[in-house]
C-alpha cells in the first residue's frame, strides 16, 4: 500500500478502483512511475480465500486509518477476501490507530 492508499495499482480518484466487469485493468497515467501499468481488478483480487496487506513506515499511517476505519476513499479500505484480510503493520504505520491492535 502506497501513502495514498493505493493499491495493486488501484490508485484513488482513478476509474480503475470502480471496474465490476473485467478482471483486469489498465492505467496510463498512473501518479507513481511508471506511468502505464496493468493490474487485477478489485473483483478479482476480493475474490481471494486470503489477502495480506503489508504496510510500513510513518508516512502511510493516515491511509493504514483511513483503509481499517472502512473509508472508501483509499482503495485499500475496499480491501476484503472470502475468509480473512490480515495487516501486517510496523508500529510506525499502525501509529494513528485507536485501539484494537495488537503488537506481535
């Protein structure tokens, strides 16, 4: 996950994150190098048994927030799985959270 909360490529304020239909999708314009990349749509990445978000460092604390606090606003807040999404958080990146996490 990016500072922005993006994604798989799936950046916010970009068409990609809304696609029902195709299981993959392209961007040419993408915020971060390079600017053209290909990547799988949200149906097909939250039709995983599983997903792993792994996130670290000070600066994508606010999308860490955003994304557990269920804000649609940041793609990997739509994150979901058939059986569980797990985080794996340094404590850095787990710093504006309130509570409810646990420190392994």
């Amino acid at each position: 996950m990016g500072p922005d909360g993006h994604m798989a490529s799936l950046f916010p304020g970009h068409d990609q994150i809304n696609e029902k239909v195709k299981w993959v999708t392209f961007i040419t314009d993408s915020p971060k190098p390079p600017p053209k990349r290909i990547t799988f749509t949200l149906p097909v990445i939250n039709c995983a048994s599983y997903n792993v978000m792994a996130v670290c460092d000070k600066e994508q604390a606010d999308s860490v927030e955003a994304a557990l606090t269920h804000t649609k606003d940041v793609p990997a807040g739509r994150l979901t799985a058939d059986v569980e999404v797990v985080w794996f958080l340094d404590q850095a990146a787990a710093s504006k959270l309130k509570g409810g996490c646990s420190i392994l």
